[in-house]
C-alpha cells in the first residue's frame, strides 16, 4: 500500500494479440513503451484501430499484456489496478438508478457505508454544478448533463489514475468545449494521472501535459511530446489561438497525418494496400 | 392437510431461501479475493455449478444410457446390437415406428400449412388480436389438458342415448346415426389424436409466421406489384420465398416437439389401440416392463432423430441472423 | 428460437401492417377470407368452451345430456370443483387439492434455480474470457439436442442409488420418497443448455463501458454480476421464466418420472393423466380437474401475452 498514492505508469514493450472469432492471430498493439508520471496529463491520439483502448484496458487490469509488463506505481499490474477510475464516450450510467445512486456507486463498490457514500456523491454532484439533481434519472437528463455525472462518478473513489476514452467523443462543439474547461478545473483540484485517449488533436494538445502518437495496425508508439503549455491553461477555445499552440499542434499533426492517411487509404480500400498485404 | 399444504410450501420457500442466501454467502466470501484469484474463483463459482449440473444430469446419463442399450432388461446380460434388432425386427415396434413416422410427416406439415394460411388472412382483419389470442391459447395449456379437452368431445356413447361427444353429435345431426367408437377405431385414432397436436401448435406457426410476413420489405413487394404480379403469383413468387427459411423453421420445430411427444398418448389411449408412438414406447419399456436395454435402444433412436431436425434448424436460424 | 437480444425489441405482434400493403393481402381480402379465420376460431375454441361448461353443470346433467343442452336448461354449479379439490371420491380422500400445492412448490423452485444457475453461466462466458470457455459455451449450445428421455433412466438411477466407486459414494442418493428434491434438479438440469444459451446471447450484448467502469471501480465479478448484468438483463430473465415456469408447470414427464405419481410430490399433470385412464367416466370431475391444471397458464398468457409470446419462441425448441 506504500504506492497508492503513486500513480506512475509505466509501460514497457507491450505487446497484444487477439484470436479474432476466424481463427487468426491479430497484434492490437505491438512493442508499445511509454511513461505517464504521477499527476500528469497524458493524451493519446492516433487513427482509429491503433489499440488505443487496447492499452487503457491493460493499465486497468481488465485486459492482459501478451507480451512486455505494464506497472502502475512500480508494482506490476495483476488483476484489477487499485485506484483507477474509468469515462467512457458513453455514460455508463445504470438507467434503473438515480443521479445520485449512480455516482454514489463507486465509493459502495469500494465498500463504504450508504450513508457515507451518500453524502460523498451529493458533495461531487455539487462541485460538477448538479446540486438539486439528485433524485433525477439519467434518462432525464441533457447529454452534458449526464457527461458531468459520469465524471463526477469516476472522480468520486479519488482515484491516482483517470482514464478517458475518448469522453467527450458524442458531444457538440460548444458542449465539448464546456466539460474540457470544466475536466480541467476538477483535475487541478486533486491532480490524478489521466490517461486521455482521442482522435481530436486540438483537444489532446489543449488539454495534455504530454501528448503520445500512435500509429496503426498493429499499434505501436510514433513519437511523444511534451507539451510545455502553462498551466492552468483556462479556457480551451482561447488556448487554440495562442502562437505556442498552433507551433506544437502543426509539429504534431506532421507526424500524424501520415499515419491518419495510411489508415484511411486502408479502410477505404484505396491506393495504397501494403498494409493489407502484411 | 392445511398443515400438509403449509408444511410443502414451506419446503419450497425454504429451499429457494437457502439456495438464495447459500449463493449470496459465497458470492461474499468470495468478493474478499484479490488479483488472479478473484478472477479463478469468479469462474469456479459462478460457471461451476452449471457445469456440474450438465456432467451430471445430461453428459453422462446419456453416455450410460448408450451402454444400457447394449445389455438386457438389468443390465447384468452384453446384448451387442440385441436391443436394436429387436426394434426393427418386432412388428409391435414396427407399428410403433410407423406411427411415429405419421406422426412427424403429417402434423408438422398441416400445422404449418394451417399457420401460414391464418398469418396470412388474420392480418387483414378487424379484431385480429382477439383471433390471434384465441387461436394461439392452446399453446398455454399442458398436453394433458389439452388431451383430456378432446378426450371430452371424441367421448363415444350408445347412439341410442344422448350424446355428450361433441364429434359424434355433430355427425348424428349431420345425419350419420351410428359413429363409431372414434379413440378406439385404428387407424383413425391416429388421426384423431393428431388434431390435438394441431389444435396446440398452429398458433404458434401462425405467430412466427405473421411476423416473418410483417417483416417482408416493402419495397420487394411493391417492385413485383409494379412487375404486375398479383395475388396468387405474387403469393407464390414473392411471399412464399422471402419466408422459405421461418416456414422450414416452424415446420423443424414442431417436428421434434411431435418426435418427443409422450403427454397426449399416455393421456388419450396410455398407446392402447394402435397409437402408439416412440417415446412413450421408450417410456413403457423404462418404467413398466423395466427394460432398461431396450428403453435405452429407444432413446438412442429418438436422439438420432432430432439431431439432424435441430442441426438443420439451427443451421436455418444462424443463416437468417446473418442476412439481417 | 428467435433470439433474444438486448437491442432487438421486436415485439412478435408489430404495429399494423401499413394500409398500402402487399397484393397478396387484397387478393385474399375477401368475405370468404372473413368467414374462414371465423371458423377456424371457432373450432379452436369449442373444445375448451365445452370443457368449461361441462365443469361448471350439475353431476346428473352432464351424465344424462351433451354440455350443448346447458343453453337450453342452464344450471351453474361450483360443487365439482369443491369435489375435485377437496373430496376426490377416487380413492384418494384429498383430491386434487395435494398436486395443486405440489405443482406450485415443484415449479417455483424448477423456474428460480436454473435461471439463477444458467445467468451466471452466461456472465462467465460471456465477460471472462478464459482458455477453453468457447469450447464450454459450444458444448452447452450442443447438448439442447439431446431428447429428456437420453437422460431419464439413468438420472433415476442416480437419485435414488447415488453413484458410488468401489465402496467411495462419489455421489450421495437425493432419496426419492415423496421429496421434491429429484424433481427440482432435474427440471433444473434439463433446462440449462437452453437457459444458458439464450441468456449468453443477451448477457454478451449488454454495454460493456457500464459492466468495465464497474469492474475498475473495484467491484468484483460477483459484485458486478448481482449489481449491474441482473438488473440489465431483466428482460431476458423475465422471458424465460415464463417459458421455464409453463413448461414445468405444463410438463408431465419429468413430473411423473421423478415422484412416481406419489400424492406426496407428484403435479398436476401426473395425476390427470391417471384419473383420465382411470375415471373416464366422471366427466364433471375430470373437466373441473382439467380446468384447475390449466387457469394458472391461462392467467399467465392472458396477462403477460407479450413476454409470453417472446418467451414462447425463445424457448420453442426445448425438451
């Protein structure tokens, strides 16, 4: 229990394979290193079918690597990590639950008393801005109603690590940029590890302190940036207009475009087919 | 017996309580686990008991019931193949077969066949819940009950007193004054107790096959009506194709629940009077002549005959999902 | 047979056919058409409508007249069925009253058991993978074929012999004298492969975001199966606990197989079937007898017609 407040993530040559249901071997990710250092923030991008949510999966505990070791707080992961909180791009809500019911969840699954849980959900449903809420259900909430529920529900157990898989991925644009704002001022609060994956580079470079790009199939890490934006950042949409920014995302979209087209020439079947051969 | 009566169903609620609270006891205990283990024990316990209970219930009876079809009635006598000579060699069971194969030709077919004609002419009409409702009802009633239904109205009495059996009533106002005895008329009987088969399962061939119809793009049957099909092509052409798969399906299905009938003999004639069929013959062999060999060897067959029937349907239903 | 999934809500009975429909259906949109579903409606419903009357008239009426004659002469009475319930007057001095509470405490159990089994089952091999569990889930699916009557006689040697290895019991005998017992396991083990692949093809299409922020919010699997996959497969689970609950509340096989038709345990159906060898005769009894056996399901498919019709078709291919 010495690292539970240490949420260093490291992972190390990682490798993972898949028996797809025809009966052949895919490699998700392959060879994948990289380090997320306790209270930072760390944004993946990369195309679609780069195992992006293949690494969340394995930095949980829900998933094992096939090869290479991920360790969380130095201690290699085995079973499910302690301290890890999950946000999906779906609200995983339980639709039979209240607003309140649902974020106290977190904290009963962790065995805490009714009472206890209770009160710690109504003081989170507060700081997102839902006080008076609580006896709604989710289906009687707006899409960005619901997204500050869920994240109050994954920040609730206080966890060391926040993964993030693609969060805010269905929402519009101006409520996206609402909950990035709002994302940002609650991690400043408690400064948990956050592993955020996306495909929107603008939001990675706004958000992260670190910035890792992927490639695809098989997965495996293209180049890594550090982000050296102040902080706190304030608001995302003014962010973008900053000489800074725009230097970082071109330098990063170089590197990514590349990738972004090989992928697409690859699922519509275009030009190139090299990929296909391999 | 009031005592009686609190004394079983305390049984039972003792017995749901306790399986319950047995259930959540484990699942608490086994909650406490951490890393690889709680993952073992998630498995061990929750897919276990259901594993246990197929090795123990299907897998291996079924396996014993092969080797008991190879010896005599106590299983103390290696039989070889005895047992299955026997039930294609004695005319009794000849007569057994061949009912059974009646059985599963004509009562799937003329379910279907009926189904098919209701889903079509139902739909149009007004009230057709109600009639879909009524026709469907027998499905929710045992076989016994159905049997002893039409038990009621194929009931035989002297025709020089009244009547209670509907059937026969009907003929002597038809002008037919001396029906006979109908459950003990072979080969009519057969027949006879086939309708109660139909009477239980057209409903559901006219449901499933009401919604396969419903489920026709419109766009297919709209292309042929501007082609200038009509009417019976378009039935023929169109309808019939598009539904070939739930109409095969219904037809299967019905079929090895007819396979596996044993209620409605055991009811009506107890397989009395020429009527018997397969699986109460099976039955009559296990538990009143206590011959576990020759039940077995009946077993075995009845197996043999659903296996194709369900891999052919199941082969039927995946094919559909995948068009979907 | 019709799967159930936890996206397709396609009820059986869709909204009405849209007014423009099919040629088919206006070619054969005659009187005649009419007059057909009428009649067959009609000849499905008789049958039961007589049994209902014939239970309901006094003993000498339905001896000496067709139960047509009630619309001529109509006499209501309940004394038939305080006779079957309660009198018997067949050598048995309960009546039927015995099998009725047997069917009830036989088919609560049979219908909880194996869908409480049977969803665990589905959990595990749907959401923990492990080495070998698609071999586990195939042989499950497999083994529907197998008829009852594969597994009856030896499964009745084991309940009431127990399996033993030399002189090692490796399976204790359940005892068969009027106990419940040998009924609940085998209603219960007959019913998993069906229960076990229908609710696997729900269970594996739940949204996997809920059950896995679940998981890493600490929850174990067995805390993850009770709070989140039960709730969410309630519909599944209501389903084929109709098809489970009529099926062994209308089953006479395994029922009879397994008490013997002792008044101590043996349903409903078991004793039917007798008393209709037996008391043939006794119309006004056996009528009263049929119609207590079949009001539960009746109740059930008139009430729950939806669920019942999907659950129907679910589990339309079991046995």
């Amino acid at each position: 229990m010495a690292d539970a407040n240490n949420g260093r993530i490291e992972i190390e040559s990682v490798t993972k394979r898949f028996l797809t249901p025809g009966g052949e071997v895919f490699t998700a990710i392959s060879d994948v290193s990289f380090t997320v250092e306790p209270g930072q923030f760390c944004a993946v991008v990369g195309p679609t079918g780069c195992g992006k949510s293949t690494t969340l999966g394995m930095v949980s505990g829900l998933d094992r690597p096939s090869e290479g070791t991920v360790k969380v707080g130095g201690k290699v992961v085995d079973g499910i990590t302690d301290g890890v909180s999950f946000m999906f791009q779906a609200d995983a809500l339980l639709p039979w639950k209240t607003v309140l019911a649902n974020v106290a969840l977190g904290p009963v699954f962790k065995g805490a008393g009714k009472a206890e849980a209770q009160a710690r959900a109504r003081d989170w449903l507060r700081r997102v801005g839902l006080a008076g809420f609580e006896d709604r259900y989710p289906h009687q909430l707006s899409g960005g109603m619901r997204k500050r529920v869920a994240m109050a529900a994954a920040l609730i157990n206080e966890p060391k690590i926040l993964m993030m898989d693609e969060p805010f991925g269905a929402l519009d644009v101006q409520t996206k940029a609402i909950m990035s704002n709002e994302l940002l001022g609650l991690w400043e609060q408690s400064r948990p590890a956050v592993l955020f994956i996306t495909h929107d580079l603008d939001e990675a470079v706004a958000l992260a302190d670190r910035v890792v790009v992927m490639t695809s199939s098989p997965g495996t890490v293209k180049a890594v940036y550090d982000i050296d934006l102040p902080r706190p950042r304030g608001s995302v949409q003014e962010i973008r207009f900053e000489p800074r920014f725009l230097e970082l995302q071109h330098q990063i979209w170089d590197t990514l475009r590349e990738e972004v087209e090989r992928a697409y020439a690859r699922t519509a079947g275009g030009p190139v087919t090299e990929g296909k051969a391999a | 017996m009031w005592g009686d009566t609190s004394i079983k169903l305390g049984n039972m609620f003792g017995a749901v309580a306790g399986f319950l609270g047995v259930l959540l006891l484990l699942f608490y205990l086994a909650g406490f686990a951490r890393g690889r283990l709680s993952r073992r024990l998630a498995i061990l316990l929750l897919l276990g008991p259901a594993v246990l209970l197929l090795l123990v219930g299907i897998v291996v009876p079924a396996v014993r019931t092969i080797y008991l079809s190879l010896f005599n009635e106590d299983s103390t006598k290696f039989l070889g193949g005895g047992n299955y000579t026997w039930a294609f060699g004695n005319s009794d069971i000849h007569q057994v077969l061949l009912n059974t194969l009646l059985w599963i030709v004509i009562a799937p077919i003329l379910t279907t066949a009926l189904g098919l004609v209701l889903a079509l002419l139902v739909d149009r009409l007004r009230g057709q819940a109600v009639y879909k409702s009524l026709i469907f009802m027998p499905m929710a009633i045992s076989f016994v009950g159905a049997s002893i239904i039409w038990k009621f109205v194929y009931a035989y009495r002297d025709p020089s007193q009244p009547q209670i059996g509907l059937l026969s009533q009907i003929c002597m106002w038809l002008g037919w004054h001396n029906p006979p005895n109908w459950i003990l008329s072979h080969p009519l009987n057969n027949f006879l107790l086939m309708i109660i088969m139909i009477w239980v399962q057209t409903g559901f061939a006219m449901v499933v096959l009401s919604a396969a119809i419903k489920a026709i793009p419109e766009d297919v049957t709209e292309a042929a009506v501007l082609d200038g099909a009509q009417g019976w092509r378009l039935f023929a052409n169109v309808t019939i194709p598009m539904i070939r798969s739930t109409i095969i399906v219904v037809l299967t299905t019905v079929m090895i629940t007819t396979l596996k009938l044993f209620d409605i003999i055991r009811t009506m004639t107890g397989g009395n009077f020429g009527t018997q069929v397969l699986a109460n013959e099976m039955y009559s062999q296990a538990f009143t002549e206590f011959n576990n060999g020759r039940a077995g060897a009946l077993a075995v067959l009845l197996f043999l005959a659903v296996v194709p029937l369900v891999a052919y349907n199941v082969a039927m239903l995946r094919r559909e999902r995948e068009v979907r | 047979m019709a799967t159930l999934t936890p996206t397709e809500r396609k009820s059986p009975e869709p909204a009405r056919a849209a007014p423009t429909r099919t040629g088919v259906r206006r070619a054969l949109s005659s009187p005649l058409s009419t007059v057909a579903v009428l009649l067959v409606t009609v000849v499905w419903t008789v049958p039961s409508l007589g049994l209902l009357i014939t239970s309901l008239r006094p003993q000498q009426d339905v001896a000496q007249t067709g139960w047509w004659d009630f619309f001529a002469h109509p006499h209501l009475t309940l004394a038939n069925y305080h006779d079957v319930l309660f009198n018997g007057g067949f050598g048995v001095s309960d009546g039927l009253m015995p099998y009725l509470v047997n069917s009830i405490a036989i088919t609560v159990p049979a219908t909880i058991f194996p869908i409480v089994l049977a969803s665990m089952a589905a959990y595990v091999l749907a959401w923990i993978p492990f080495k070998g569990s698609d071999t586990i889930f195939f042989v499950f699916f497999a083994l529907q074929v197998v008829p009852l009557q594969m597994a009856l006689v030896p499964l009745l040697q084991l309940f009431s012999g127990g399996a033993h290895i030399g002189g090692l019991t490796i399976f204790p005998a359940v005892g068969m004298g009027g106990s419940y017992a040998p009924v609940w396991i085998a209603h219960t083990m007959f019913a998993m492969p069906l229960a076990v692949f229908l609710l696997h093809n729900f269970i594996a299409q739940l949204p996997r975001d809920l059950i896995e922020a679940a998981r890493v919010d600490g929850a174990s699997h067995f805390r993850v199966f009770r709070s989140v996959v039960l709730p969410l497969a309630t519909p599944a689970l209501a389903s084929f606990a109709i098809f489970q609950f009529l099926w062994v509340w209308n089953d006479l096989l395994v029922g009879l197989t397994f008490t013997g038709g002792a008044p101590e345990s043996a349903p409903m159906p078991s004793r039917l079937a007798q008393l209709s060898g037996s008391f043939g005769d006794h119309w006004e009894i056996l009528t009263a007898g049929a119609f207590v056996s079949v009001v539960i399901p009746l109740i059930v498919f008139f009430s729950l017609q939806r669920y019942f019709v999907r659950g129907l078709l679910a589990g339309s291919v079991k046995g």
